[in-house]
C-alpha cells in the first residue's frame, strides 16, 4: 500500500479473499489440488460475492447452482459485479444460492453454498475492465457464469453453509486491508510533511503553523493506531485465535 494501492488490491483480492476460503474451509484434497499453484502465482484467484442487488446482504444473491440429473456437477448460473482480479483470475471463490432438502421433514429451502471454480469448467466469462478513479492497475470486472459445470466435490465447507464460509473469509481478511492501507497512510504524510516544508504563505513556511501542525498530527495519531491495530491483529491470529 506504500508504493502502489492497486498492487496491494491485487495482491489482498488473490490471497486474502481469492483462495482464502480453500485455506479456511477446503477439504486435504482441495488444498492438495489448489494452493501450490496459487501460491506460487501460477494462478490467480478471485472472491465473487457482490451482485447488482446483492451487496453486504450476501444472503439476497441471485445465482444459483443445481444439481446435475446424474448428481456429479453443480450447474451454475447468474453474474457477479466489482470483483477484483475477475478479468485475469483462473481460480473462483462463488457464492450461488442453492435447494438444501432437511432430511427430517423433507422440507426444501434455498441456502448459500460455496464453489471453487475454475474459469477452464466453461460458461464462465468476465466484462472489460472497471474504468476506476483510482488502483487503475487492480482489474476489477464483471464475471458471468453460464452454464458452468462444477464438479460436487468442489463444494466449499458443505453445501448450504456458505453464508459461514463467506463471512470467515472477509473476517479474516479484512485485517490485510488495515495493513496495506497503513502503507498507503504512511506514504500520504511525508508527502504531506514535505509540502509542509516546501511551501511558503505570509512569509513563512507553513509547517510553522500551529494548524498545520496539528493536521500532520492527527494523521500521524491515526497512522500509528491503524498500524498497532494491524500488528495486533496479525499477531493474534498467528498464535491461534479464531475470535480476533
């Protein structure tokens, strides 16, 4: 977040939510097909929650997944908007609403369930690039799902409980954010102190004024707190904690 927001978007969309969910809920055999690849940046991966009218109510999504007649592949359909790394990503995190029966009454009701998908399953396609004010070098883009055929053993924690797996995905990636964006606080006030030096107004520098001074202040209070916030937080979930 230092040098470059849109290098730390791509880089938190890949890990922190893009095959985070493979690391928080994927079975040995997921993990065994998967990871090494992404890790080693062979591939890139992208979480698609996010719908036209689905946005933080990630239980209102509209795609959906059924079961093939045969019981062998999840067939997806429905589209997915502002997600990054969608246009470049081989590798899907995909949240698709999908009929779960309880085998005690026999009653059928429609949960989220989780996918990995991979783009070369078919009927997956994405739109051009997001024209962004900003982190113009993130690909941010719309992905389409027509038609995919996704094998059932690459359901994510269990078919119906992908609303959990979702949430434990962006709780435990969220912390990666506070982290890149204190980089990017950091860079923002030594630009800031050396404007501060640099400019001159009633015959003085400007650093020299106590309303100056108590902006960079501020924004050096806020940068230390993001950052301890940061470190604690990592540091927490490095020894174990799930409740961080």
């Amino acid at each position: 977040g230092g040098n470059d927001l849109g290098v730390g978007i791509f880089i938190g969309a890949h890990q922190s939510i893009g095959f985070k969910g493979i690391l928080l809920a994927g079975t040995p055999e997921q993990k065994e097909k998967y990871l090494p690849a992404l890790a080693a940046g062979e591939n890139f991966a992208a979480f698609a929650l996010t719908e036209p009218s689905s946005g933080s109510d990630a239980g209102s999504i509209k795609t959906r997944a059924e079961l093939s007649p045969d019981g062998k592949h999840w067939i997806m359909n429905g589209g997915k908007i502002w997600i990054s790394n969608g246009g470049i990503a081989e590798i899907f995190t995909v949240f698709a609403k999908t009929p779960v029966t309880d085998a005690a009454t026999g009653t059928t009701t429609e949960k989220v369930t989780a996918f990995i998908v991979e783009r070369a399953f078919g009927g997956v396609t994405n739109g051009p690039p997001e024209k962004k004010m900003g982190i113009k070098c993130s690909n941010t883009a719309e992905v389409y799902f027509e038609n995919t055929p996704i094998p059932v053993e690459n359901v994510l924690g269990g078919v119906g409980n992908g609303f959990k797996v979702a949430m434990a995905i962006l709780n435990n990636g969220r912390f990666g954010m506070g982290a890149a964006l204190s980089g990017t606080m950091r860079s923002v006030i030594k630009k800031a102190a050396e404007h501060a030096t640099q400019r001159h107004q009633f015959g003085a520098r400007i650093d020299g004024y106590g309303a100056i001074q108590e902006k960079i202040a501020r924004m050096s209070m806020t940068h230390y707190a993001t950052e301890s916030m940061a470190y604690m937080v990592s540091g927490t979930m490095d020894r174990g904690y799930e409740d961080y």
